[in-house]
C-alpha cells in the first residue's frame, strides 16, 4: 500500500538554505482538515501513517525533502547502534496515533509500557530538528524509518516516505498524553480488523503487517 519510490515532500522550485522554522502552535485539539485552501494543496498523497490524521503542509516555497533526509539518517543511526529500536519505532508510532498523532502517549495506560525507551532514544533528535519538525513528526518518521529497514533487502522492498509535516504536538509532556482506547487483549480477530480499519484505514493484510511488529 506504500509507493516504491520516494516522492520529494513539498514540490518547489524555490532552494532554502539553513533549517526552515515551524511555525505552528501547539494544541491539543488535532487537525482534520488542512489548514490550507484546496488550491494550496499539494498533488501528493498522504503518507500511510495515519489515513486517519491529515496535518500541516509547511509554506510555499519550503522546500525540506533534504531536511527530512537528515532526520532519517539520525533515526536510522539509532537503530544500527541498537536493532531493537526498529520494532520499538513502529510501536511507538502505532501507540501516538491511536486517536491521532500527537508527539504524548499516556504513561498510566499498561498498554504504553515499555514506550519510554524509544522516546528516550528519539529525544535528542527531537530537540535538534525542533524548528522545522514537531515531535510528532519525529514520532510517526522514526516509525517509518522503523518499518523500512525492518525489512529483507529483496524484491518486495518497501520505502515508507514522510509526506507530510506539521502534526500537532500536545500541550503535555511526552509521557502525559491523553487517555485514549487501545485493543484489548481479549479481542478476536474481526473485532482486531475493524478497529485497525476504523482509526488507520488499515485493511486486513496491513492490520496483520502492524501487529506482527509489536
């Protein structure tokens, strides 16, 4: 379900030198329009993490396929320093974006333990990229990044692009996030499929694909 080839994030023919400043404000309430017009709107889809959430697209003439670039490289440094990181990235992503993604997860919640490990891991690269990402964005990258070099150098390679930026980090801390509903353990499989199918969009084979990573 994700193009082979890696599309640039914004088109622009305009170059931009340094590190392009994020100007959005931090807000609980996630976005579920852009807040752009239809004609500003970018011909490129949505990346594959989440369907659900559709977030900021940076100003015209922001060009940050490089910048983005550099984030993926410190992200995948981590995991080659440490390969268990490659599963937790992805988890973490999956965990953040139940409701929407958000950059906090709920640390009172069983069902987060454990998550304190990659945010730990990501910190660092969080505070260096904070003016042009949110730690949304790092977030939900660092999974993409996670599921990408998870997998065997063959045929079937997939490359999971960052397509969209500008996700609305909470007003709480990283580990403070909302209260939101996981599956529960005692679900059987049609229950497992719908929920996947209505928070992410996820179909059955991309339902199996998450869960087989956590």
């Amino acid at each position: 379900y994700c193009p082979t080839v890696r599309p640039t994030l914004i088109p622009s023919s305009t170059p931009t030198t340094g590190k392009p400043t994020f100007t959005g404000n931090p807000t609980k309430t996630l976005s579920i329009e852009p807040s752009f017009t239809h004609s500003e709107l970018p011909s490129i889809q949505l990346s594959s993490l989440p369907s659900k959430t559709v977030s900021i697209a940076p100003s015209p003439g922001e060009d940050l396929s490089e910048l983005v670039e550099e984030a993926r490289s410190d992200i995948a440094a981590l995991i080659r320093n440490d390969r268990r990181l490659a599963a937790k990235f992805v988890r973490l992503g999956f965990h953040d974006c139940v409701g929407g993604c958000n950059g906090c997860v709920d640390s009172t919640n069983h069902d987060n333990n454990g998550l304190e490990v990659p945010i730990t891991a990501l910190r660092p690269i969080v505070q260096t990229y904070a003016n042009s990402f949110t730690r949304a964005d790092i977030w939900a990258m660092a999974s993409l990044v996670g599921a990408e070099v998870s997998q065997p150098n063959n045929n079937d390679y997939r490359s999971f692009s960052m397509e969209w930026i500008g996700r609305r980090t909470c007003d709480s801390p990283e580990m403070q996030g909302p209260a939101e509903s996981l599956p529960s353990s005692n679900v059987n499989t049609m229950q497992l499929v719908d929920f996947f199918s209505n928070e992410f969009g996820f179909s059955a084979e991309e339902t199996v694909a998450i869960m087989g990573a956590q």
